[in-house]
C-alpha cells in the first residue's frame, strides 16, 4: 500500500505514461486499493466533450489562450464531478494528465503564458497531486508512437517534431521547480523496466 491518494503522469505525445497508468492500478487493484483511473482532458462528461474540441482539428484551430481556457475549464469539471468525490470516498486517483500538461503546453511551449496558468490553476483549481511521475522519452520516438496510434486524436502530434522536443524541456524543468512531487523516470526502455521505477517511486 501507498500514502499517496493522487498521482498523475506527465510527458510528451507518445512517452507511454498511459501504458504506466494502467500497469499501476493492475498492480495496486490486486493488492486490494481501491482505484480510480481517469485522464485529461476528459475524465468526466463534460470534460470529455472538450477533449474532442481539443485534441481534434487543425493545428491552428485554437489560440494558446483559448486552449488555456478549455483546458482549465475541463480539468474544474473533471475535478468536481470524478476526482474530489472519488478522493473523498477513499479512492487512490491516477491521472493521465493534469495541470502540469497546462503549464507546459500553454504556459511554455504554445505561448509565454505561464502568470495566466498559474492565476487560473489557482483561481479555478487550487489542487496538485500528490505525486507526479514524468516519463521521459526521445521525442522522435515519442512522435512516431504517438502518430502511429493513429487514434484522430493526433493536433498536438501534428505541430511537429520541434515543438515536442521543447516540450520536453519544459517537463524537464517542472523537476526542477516542483522537485519534491515531480520525479522523472527513464522512458527510454522496456515498458517493464520502465514499470519497475514507477512503482519503486508511488510505493516510496
């Protein structure tokens, strides 16, 4: 068992943070936690309604401001409506995503926009997790994973292999301004392997 209620993952297009998400709540659902797996955007109706206005579309569907808009207009439902009652009834919350992904897609890499992140994530969202696990993986082999999926889903994909790779860096530095609840983990290697670190790190 863990201390930690509300972990998420972080990384760019394609590092495998789903595939970890999943492997984690195997592993803590056999031991009898009770778990609940969501992700951004989405994770609630609501929520899910904007993902498809999000993740869909040409690259120039959404200004870096209007994204900051929805994002965080979708992660206020998906917060009321699945994680806070979710935590409250004693549920463990992983997430595929969560503020972090904000305040490196709009904050850093689509515009200088981090003040206007961090003034709406405090008006609007008040909340971090307790743990953030960030997958670290080449950026060109993350792009060719994720565009490989094929899932139409693929906007972010779709700005290329430079914006990926200052994405990142922008997940990079997020270590290093939120070092005790940001942990990087090698993505570059078997997803067991990979797996192995990520459970040393939420049972820690």
């Amino acid at each position: 068992m863990t201390d930690i209620k509300f972990l998420s993952f972080e990384g760019i297009d394609g590092c495998g943070k789903s595939t970890q998400a999943k492997f984690l709540v195997a592993h803590f659902m056999a031991k009898g936690q009770e778990v609940l797996r969501t992700r951004e955007p989405g994770g609630s109706p609501g929520a899910e309604a904007i993902r498809g206005l999000l993740l869909t579309g040409d690259t120039d569907k959404w200004s870096a401001e209007t994204e900051l808009l929805l994002f965080t207009a979708a992660r206020r439902d998906h917060l009321e409506k699945t994680i806070e009652p979710a935590l409250a009834a004693g549920q463990m919350v992983i997430c595929d995503r969560f503020a972090d992904s904000t305040r490196v897609y709009q904050g850093a890499t689509r515009g200088d926009l981090r003040t206007k992140v961090d003034q709406l994530h405090a008006a609007m969202i008040g909340r971090e997790p307790d743990l953030t696990l960030i997958i670290d993986v080449d950026p060109k082999i993350a792009l060719a994973r994720g565009l490989a999926r094929n899932s139409g889903e693929d906007r972010f994909e779709d700005f290329g292999l430079e914006f990926q790779e200052k994405l990142r860096i922008g997940f990079l530095k997020l270590t290093q301004e939120y070092p005790q609840r940001c942990r990087l983990v090698d993505g570059n290697r078997p997803a067991e392997a990979v797996f192995e670190d990520v459970l040393a790190l939420a049972q820690s």
